[in-house]
C-alpha cells in the first residue's frame, strides 16, 4: 500500500495541474 501512494504522489507532482483534481477523484472512486 505504502508504494501505491507513492506512486499516486509522483502522479500528482508530474501533473501539478487541473488534471490532479481528476486523479484524485478516480482515487476516491475506487
């Protein structure tokens, strides 16, 4: 679990934009 939140981090870092929202919630969703 501890690497799947890393991964989702750098997701968010290499986003750094409006896009993050979106990641996010699909995050949520699942």
């Amino acid at each position: 679990m501890t690497k799947f939140i890393g991964i989702l981090k750098s997701i968010r870092e290499q986003l750094n934009k409006s896009d993050r929202d979106e990641v996010e919630v699909t995050v949520c969703e699942r």
